[in-house]
C-alpha cells in the first residue's frame, strides 16, 4: 500500500467521522428546539417565554408536545388507592408509588402522561408546583391554564379558574 492510498484511507476515514459529528450537531440542534415533554422543563422553558413578554400565563393546550384532553391533579393528601378507584384505572398504569404531588394527562380515558413530585428534606430548585386550595382538581385541554412565578421553592402554577 502506497503513501496515495494509505492518505486517501485516512482522508475517508476523517471525512466519516466528520460527516457524523456534523449529523448529530444537527439532530442535537433539533431535539432542543423542539417542546420538553417533560412538565417541569415545559413550564420552566414556557417561563423564560414570559418574562421577554410580561404575560405570566402559561397555556398548557399548547406547552406539551404530546396529544391529550384531560389533567388531573392529586395533591399528597391522597395515597395511591384512591387515585386509582378515583380514576378508575389499573394499579399497574402507574410509573412510580411514593407519595407527593401528582398530575397525570388523558387522551381518551388513557394515561399518556403521569409526573410525581415528591417531598424532600430540601427544596428542588428546577421544578414546578402547584399552588391551589384545591387538593385534587380536573380540567380539560381547553381550560388548562396558570399563571407562573419564580419562587425560591421552585415554579409555583397557580391555576386559573374561568
């Protein structure tokens, strides 16, 4: 194997590697660009949105990238037995079974999407969490809306009732 060949391999094998680490720049540009289908990045994206614009609502029709019609929220007063006669779902349709604040969506009876957060001895400082009376509510897409506020506790929701 001549020094024309053995650059020519080397040319080809830089070029590989260069093409993929271009390939994944741009899928990483894209899967950023894209809506968090995380709740507590949702909000804390949608956030950022607010304050370039002084609107502090946050319209959850349109924050998740997901397909649902109906949220619920259960706040840590209820254990996992009544969430689950109260939703009339399978015990097995949970992801997780501490106790703490839950909000799950709907689409069509179906759970598409669940989040617990759950106490700890300290705050967490990237999360949100919902400041209500209520201690359980449910609400359709169209409804689903809340101011937010930055606190030292986190990204207080507080739900707007119409």
């Amino acid at each position: 194997m001549g020094n024309n060949e053995i650059n020519n391999h080397y040319n080809n094998y830089i070029m590989k590697k260069y093409s993929l680490a271009i390939v994944g720049c741009i899928l990483l540009m894209l899967v950023s660009c894209s809506k968090p289908r995380d709740v507590d990045r949702a909000v804390i994206h949608a956030y950022k949105k607010c304050i370039k614009s002084n609107n502090y609502t946050i319209d959850f029709s349109s924050l998740l990238p997901f397909e649902w019609d109906t949220m619920c929220y259960y706040s840590s007063a209820y254990d996992l037995d009544y969430i689950v006669e109260d939703l009339h779902i399978n015990r097995q349709a949970f992801t997780y079974y501490d106790v703490g604040e839950r909000v799950f969506f709907f689409n069509q009876g179906h759970i598409v999407y669940q989040k617990g957060w759950f106490p700890y001895p300290e705050p967490q400082k990237n999360t949100i969490y919902f400041d209500t009376p209520l201690k359980k509510f449910k609400v359709d897409k169209s409804n689903a809306k809340f101011v937010v506020a930055k606190t030292e506790l986190g990204y207080r929701l507080s739900f707007i009732e119409e």
